[in-house]
C-alpha cells in the first residue's frame, strides 16, 4: 500500500480499518478527534508520539519503530498486555483439565495476537514449572511488537530510558515460542484439520474491539485449532460484550470451566 501523503489518506485509512471494529468504540472517535486537530500527516505522527493511546500501550522504542499506518492501527486496537495478568482462571483450567491428559505429550500452543510476548512467556514459564514440554506459535499483525517480543525483553511497562537493565527471559524459553507476523483473520498456519492442531489457544483482549459479526467468525476459526481434549482461552471482557459467542461454543461442543472465559473441547 502507498504511504499516506495527507490527512485525507489517513482519514480514508481509518475508515477502512474501522469497518469491522465496534462503531462505538471510543478508540475511533478519539483517533479522529486527533486527526483533526492535525495541521498535516507531519504534525498528526509528532501529536501521537508525544501522547497517543497507541504509544502507552506499545512503548516509546516500538512505536517509534512502526510506519503511520501500523501506529493508527495501535491508536485503534491496543496491544495492551503484562506479565502473569491471567486472573480469570487461565492457568488453573490449563492445570487441571489438560495438562493431567497430556501423558508425555508436547503441548502445542497458539496465542494470537501476541503483542511483546507477556503471555507467551508467562505460558512458557507455567509449563517449565510443571515439568511439561511444549512449544508455542505466537503471532500479532504489527512486526514492530514481534522483533521486540524476539527480544525477550521484560520492562512491567516501565520507560527503557530509566533502566540500567531490563529483564530478560532465558534463551531456554525464548528457543520453545516462534513469534512471526500474522493476521488473526488470516493466520499463516496449514488449514485446521478436522481434528484441530493446538492443545491451548489464546485470544484476549482483542475479541472485544470488533462487531459481533466478526467476532464470531473469529472465535468459530479458533475454535477450530482446538484438538479434542484442548483448551480456548478468552477474556471475560469479550464474553460479557457478546453472549452470543457463548452460544456459539456451545454449538461448536465447548464446555466452559466454572463460568470463565475457558472453554473445554473434550474428546
């Protein structure tokens, strides 16, 4: 796509990267307000760099690093996510009905999108602590969020500037997860078979940005990687939004886990 020379590009853009998402959300209304106030393209990137909803979400260094389009699409969908911030029963469900029926398995696992990694790791560091081999596809649409989740970087969110050195995980758990680029709509991954490919996959934080239309399409394709005996892990957020993706597990044979965002496939 050619980049955008004017504020009319970037307004026509937005609309285009809006037609699937909520039209109540305020992330639109506020992203438009931005643009408006802009003299020029110029002037709208220096307005979001210095105090843009996408900026405080995905960091300083990152930001800086995507092109307009990837940072109007930050402003829009936030790739807001932190370390060990399940607090929904993500890691019991994974505890207690898969990992028991794993009997020496590797468990493959798909988080999608990944944003800088924060669930990947954490995922990674629950199954090391249990013994439990495995391995994990993460993808997120944004490149500039992928090379820094290769990084393994570990900041809790705080500035880079003020840290003589931030964390990192080991190379022992960043050579078990393969962060790539990728579209949630249209993974780069072989067509789900009929008996799905991952034993756990997870989507939070992201379900909720979108029309319930697409968001039940979105969910149904997850669902679909799920194998028998496997585990979808969304966001309560979501699931309150649009009951009706509740509905639509069900139909698909789901089982959800003590009135949480998880959802069993059992075999």
């Amino acid at each position: 796509m050619a980049p955008l020379q004017s504020l009319a590009d970037v307004r026509d853009y937005v609309r285009r990267s809006a037609q699937r998402l909520d039209p109540e959300s305020r992330y639109i209304a506020e992203l438009f307000e931005l643009i408006e106030q802009a003299r020029d393209v110029g002037d709208l990137e220096r307005m979001m760099l210095a105090n843009g909803r996408g900026l405080r979400h995905t960091g300083e260094e990152v930001f800086a690093a995507m092109n307009l389009e990837e940072k109007l699409l930050a402003n829009l969908i936030t790739p807001e996510t932190s370390l060990f911030r399940f607090s929904e029963g993500e890691l019991e469900a994974i505890g207690r009905h898969l990992v028991p029926t794993l009997s020496g398995q590797r468990a493959r696992v798909l988080i999608v999108p990944c944003s800088h990694g924060e669930e990947a790791f954490t995922i990674a560091a629950h199954f090391l602590k249990l013994s439990v081999d495995f391995e994990i596809d993460a993808f997120d649409v944004q490149p500039a969020l992928i090379e820094e989740a290769k990084l393994g970087r570990l900041t809790f969110g705080y500035p880079l500037e003020y840290l003589e050195n931030p964390g990192r995980v080991s190379a022992r758990v960043l050579e078990r997860i393969r962060f790539k680029v990728g579209d949630a709509f249209e993974l780069p991954l072989p067509e789900p078979s009929a008996g799905g490919s991952f034993h756990v996959v997870l989507c939070r934080n992201f379900i909720g940005y979108f029309t319930p239309e697409v968001a039940e399409a979105l969910v149904t394709g997850l669902a679909a990687r799920v194998r028998p005996g496997g585990i979808l892990l969304l966001d309560g957020f979501a699931l309150s939004k649009m009951p009706s993706l509740l509905l639509t597990l069900n139909a698909l044979g789901a089982v959800q886990l003590r009135g949480r965002p998880a959802f069993h496939f059992p075999t």
